[in-house]
C-alpha cells in the first residue's frame, strides 16, 4: 500500500490576506511538516502566497458526478434566493 | 590593516560561505531521494547564491578597484577563499549534505540575527533580509536531522557517521582574526564566541532529540579565513570557474 | 448499449467544451491516451532538468547561474504538477517513476542530445522551450480537467524560459567571434531535434485522430511545426545566425516557410532508445532513485513513529 514517495497531500494557498484559501494542487509528503514545506517551495516560489493549508488527499470527501442532477439541479429555480428576483420601487438606491 | 580592507575581507567571508554551500547544493539538482527535495534543495541554493551576490556586490563596492562580483566569484584562486572549511565539504549522501547544511544554517542563524544589529547599514540590510531565507534553511535542515535520526538504523547510523566525519571542521567556522577583532570594535562584526554558545545549545538539542551523538576528542581543523582549505575547494573551483576564465573578458 | 450511450454523452460533453473531470465516465481508450500523454510529459519535465542541470555548477556568471537554477527548479515543479495530473487517473507516483525507470514509458528524445557548450544552454531555452511553449499553450485548454489546469500554470511559469535563452544566445551572438561561433554550432545541432518535437507528420501519427477528436490535442502537429518555424526563422535573422536548412524559403502564397524533411529515421532511433544520451539519463536516474530509498524509508518509519506518538497522546 505505502507509495514510496509519501502520500498525497492537496494543497490550499492563500494569495492575500483576507481571501479565502484556493485549492491549487497537491503535493507529496511524508510527515505533515515535510507536506508543508514541500507545499510552500512548489506553490509560493513566486511570491504567491500568504498562507497554506494542506489535508491528506485521502480525507476529501467529494460529491461524485451521480450525485450531480440531485445535489445541484433542485437549486435551479429557487430563484427568489437571488436578489434579482425581486421589484423594488424607482428611486430606492443602496439596498 | 584599514577599515576598509577588513570589511572587504569580512565580505568575502560572509559571501564565500554561501556561495560555495550554495554551489554544493547546486551539485544535488535533480539527483534528490524524492523530486520535492530536489526543489527544496535548488530552493535553498538559490537563496545563498543570491545572498552571496549581494554581499559580493558591495564587497566590490567597497574594495572599489574595478572588480565586480563576477570577478571575485570567478577570477579568485584557492588561497583567496575565505568560505568555512566545512561548507566545502563533499555531499557523499544525503546525510553529509543534510548534517553539513544543519550545523552551518544554525550558525548562520545566530550570526545573521546578530549582524542585523551592524552599524554598516549595508550589512544590516543584508543580513535582515537573509535572516529570513536562513530562517528556514534551518527548519527544513533540522527537520531532516530529526527524521533521519529517529527514522531507521540505517539513516541513523548514516547521520552519525556524517557528523562524526564532519565535526572536525565546525571549530573553524568561529575562528576569529585581526579582521573580527577589528569590526568587533567598530560594531559592524559580531563576536563568533556569543554565536558558538548559541549554536552548542541548538546542536546539541537537535541531535539528543534525535539520538545522535557529538563525537568526543575530535582534533580540530582550521584555516579557512587565512584562505587554507581542504583539497576539495580546487576541484569545485575548477569546475566553476572554467567557462568563465576559458573566455577572458567577454560578456556572458 | 448502456457503453453506447457512455460514450455517446462523453463525446457530446467534449464537443460541448465542457472539461473531463476524475471521476467522470470516460471511454477506456480516452483515459488510456490520456494517461500516457501526461506521464510523457512529466517524464520530459523530469528528464529534462539533466541536460540543463549539466550546466548548472559551470554556468559563467552568477547571475547566468540563479536563473538557470530557477529554471531547472520551475521544470522539476511543472513535473509534480504533472504527475498529480496523472495520479488524478488512479495511477500512484512510483509506478509513474517505475514504468520511467524500466523504458516503459517514454520521454520527449529532444533531452537525449548533450548540451555540450553553454550555448546549448541557450539554444535549448529558445527552441527547446520555443517548441514547447506551443504544445503547452494549446494543452490549456485540453479536454482532461487535471491536465489543462497544470497546463495553465505550467504556461504561466515557463514564459521566463524561453526569454532566457535567447538572451543568452543574444549575448553570444554579440559577443566575441569564438562566442557567435559557438552560438551558430547550438544553432546547428539543436534546429532539428526541436522539429522533431512535434512528433512524426499527421499522417503517420497513429494517435492524432483520436487526440483531435476528442480534443487532448487542438492542433495537429505538422500545424504547430509550421508555426514554430514561421516564428523562429525571423529571430535566428535578428541574432545573426543561420537556421542550417538549404531548403528553407519564404512561401508568400501560404505566408509562411517552405522547409526541410527532419531526419525521420533519426528521431524513431531516439525514441527507441538510440540517442546519443538516452542510456546516461535513465541510469542517472535509476542510480539517484536508488540512492535515495534509505532517505525515504527513514522519512517513511519517522512518520509512522510520529502518527503512532499521536494517536497514543
């Protein structure tokens, strides 16, 4: 079962404080600290980040494409979550 | 001795260090245990060629004799290094490279820290901004020594073998001369016995954590900062300076 | 029929534009050119840093040595990238490294030339580069999700490269006569190995229609050559050299360059393993790969020794 090379790490970089962080690849490690520094010379070389979460690949849990027309469809038209939806009165500004 | 001929000589010293590290690790580049090292490694030699240019930079400024950093990378022989007899050593495998780049970013941690202080503002800069880069030379290294020491029998033994066929050249690296002495006074150098204790402790922690053991009755080597090395610095020079002194003169 | 339908949906999505995600159905021959396509790729990356590495600790100023240090660098990483693309088809790292080591899969045979002077430094980083910087662009926007993504950041990073070398061969071209003589030799040697790179002519190429249909590649590859050549005949002209092709001429009615036949025979020799360096770099890689297991088995038992500490604490 061991890959010789580590196991699978996903790494999440943060580009500025304040936003949120993105995924942005994964990276192999052995140890967590090994995980992290790894992530940070492959992800932030160019001066691409301020902050890096990484999660062993193995931990994700991913909705699979089955699930793709019940998890994401029913959202379709409940459109009245969106502002759009609604007519407010000519004049009415900052809402 | 002036002023400025010891800064000149401090110069080369700080800059030599990093530059002939730099270049072993260099030596490494697609040849790492796993392709992430290889990055770390390129990483990390990158950072210390690059700080080894700025510093050769204003040792050309201040020697201020037409050479630029090129000319004192390239144009200097042997007996005009003045880079620490232990960074010239050998990679052999991956336990000299690792146990040479812990005992040398741990000195250059404490040194760095203390030349932010320097009253050469040039120097201060520089050394600010490395003391960063150093900063996490030291934790990728020491993190090593930990995993290497506490891994197998095998990456122990192979650690211990590595310091003990190291350890030898780590007193030089404190030796201090007429230049330090000098500085020293002016508050531009910082004295290497502050930083010796300060690494003791950080060695010695690193390695008791990770069950390696600093060899007994070890007879010590010097010479670097009178430009004395072992014959290893001759070949690594060759290697690196040829191209540039097969074509003397030109533009690269 | 259930398989008809798959497929049928599969290939709607992509004539749709819409990206092959991991999990998706895809038809077995899909995932299988796929794989091997990335794998090539990420095997050239890897192998790739060896003719450039050769250089590193010789390169003549310091600032020639960080950039090529950081280029090398780049390559290693644009490897990983690939290789996690790859990994995304349920295929681990080491068997990636091992189908490497054993020749079953292959590399691109341009990284099985020597690069014997420095201006092979700069010769590789224009055309080398030049040449793939023009697959890559068009792989952005490839069918595979994982591998258009490592694509685009791939493209992002290796746009220094090409810069680089031709500075460098600028810098000699300018130079003194033994530097341009040197140039125009780097010049000589790597023009058509990097024709080459483009793989064989649309019309041998066993894999091409299946690659356009299904959109992996866009562009076939005698179309990506002519663009290669159209661009760089121009800045051969600039920096003084010669391209050494005596069929080489402006075609004005298809606005572009009428040129040579790449030696065929040579670049099926390469591939297979007949090049002048293909028997250095695998073992240069074999032997650091194996150097390096008691590295990784220690990082391997000081992990488990860490997860055990913690789980007991």
């Amino acid at each position: 079962m061991s890959d010789n090379q580590g196991i699978l790490w996903e790494v999440f970089v943060q580009t500025k404080p304040g936003l949120p962080h993105k995924h942005c690849g994964s990276i192999h490690g052995h140890d967590k600290e090994m995980a992290l520094q790894n992530a940070r010379d492959l992800y932030t070389r160019r001066n691409e980040g301020t902050n890096i979460w990484i999660i062993p690949a193995s931990e994700i849990v991913a909705s699979s494409p089955e699930d793709t027309g019940s998890f994401f469809e029913p959202a379709n038209d409940k459109v009245y979550r969106h502002p759009t939806f609604y007519k407010i009165a000519d004049g009415i500004t900052h809402m | 001795m002036t002023t400025q001929e010891a800064l000149f000589n401090y110069c080369l010293r700080l800059a030599d260090n990093h530059l002939i590290l730099g270049h072993r690790l260099s030596e490494l580049c697609s040849k790492g245990p796993v392709l992430e090292e290889d990055i770390a490694c390129t990483n990390i030699s990158l950072d210390l060629i690059g700080q080894a240019n700025a510093l050769l930079q204003y040792a050309a400024s201040i020697e201020n004799n037409g050479r630029n950093e090129d000319d004192l990378a390239f144009l200097r022989h042997e007996r005009h290094f003045y880079n620490s007899l232990l960074s010239e050593q050998p990679n052999r495998d991956f336990a000299f490279t690792m146990v040479k780049q812990f005992l040398i970013d741990a000195f250059n941690y404490y040194l760095f820290d203390e030349l932010k202080k320097s009253k050469d503002l040039t120097i201060s800069a520089l050394t600010t901004k490395g003391h960063k880069e150093i900063t996490y030379h030291l934790r990728h290294s020491s993190t090593w020594i930990d995993r290497l020491g506490l891994g197998t029998d095998e990456s122990n033994l192979r650690t211990q073998n590595a310091i003990n066929e190291l350890w030898r050249f780590t007193d030089d690296m404190f030796v201090m001369d007429e230049v330090d002495k000098m500085l020293i006074t002016d508050g531009i150098a910082t004295d290497l016995n502050i930083i010796k204790t300060k690494w003791q402790n950080t060695v010695n922690g690193a390695f008791e954590k990770a069950n390696l053991k600093i060899p007994e009755k070890v007879w010590m080597q010097y010479g670097s900062k009178q430009g004395k090395h072992t014959e290893h610095l001759g070949f690594l020079l060759a290697e690196m300076q040829h191209l540039h002194r097969a074509y003397p003169g030109v533009k690269w | 029929m259930e398989n008809a339908l798959n497929e049928k949906s599969f290939q709607d999505k992509i004539d749709e534009g819409i990206s092959i995600e991991p999990k998706d159905w895809m038809p077995e021959t899909y995932r299988k050119h796929v794989l091997r396509q990335i794998s090539q790729h990420a095997h050239s990356e890897i192998i790739g840093m060896q003719p450039e590495g050769n250089w590193i600790t010789r390169a003549p100023s310091l600032r020639r040595k960080m950039v090529l240090l950081a280029k090398v660098q780049d390559e290693a990483g644009h490897g990983l990238y690939l290789y996690s693309a790859a990994e995304s088809m349920g295929v681990t790292r080491d068997e990636l490294l091992d189908q490497l080591h054993t020749g079953k899969a292959k590399y691109s045979s341009i990284f099985n030339y020597p690069t014997l002077t420095w201006a092979d430094i700069g010769a590789v980083g224009w055309l080398v580069d030049g040449a793939a910087i023009m697959n890559q662009v068009m792989l952005q926007r490839t069918s595979y999700g994982p591998y258009a993504r490592a694509m685009v950041r791939i493209c992002k990073e290796e746009s220094f490269h090409q810069r680089q070398g031709f500075e460098i061969m600028t810098v000699l071209s300018e130079g003194s006569s033994e530097q341009k003589e040197m140039a125009q030799d780097a010049l000589n040697r790597w023009w058509w190995p990097s024709l080459m790179m483009f793989g064989p002519p649309d019309e041998e190429s066993p894999n091409s229609a299946n690659a356009l249909k299904w959109k992996i590649k866009r562009e076939g590859n005698d179309e990506l050559r002519q663009r290669f050549v159209n661009q760089t005949v121009p800045q051969a002209a600039i920096l003084g050299l010669k391209v050494p092709d005596t069929d080489l001429k402006w075609n004005e009615a298809k606005k572009g360059y009428d040129f040579g036949t790449p030696n065929w025979a040579e670049f099926k020799n390469v591939i297979s393993g007949n090049g002048p360096c293909n028997k250095e770099r695998i073992a240069n890689k074999i032997h650091s790969h194996k150097e390096g297991a008691w590295v990784r088995e220690a990082a391997e038992a000081y992990a488990a020794k860490k997860n055990k500490a913690s789980i007991a604490a």
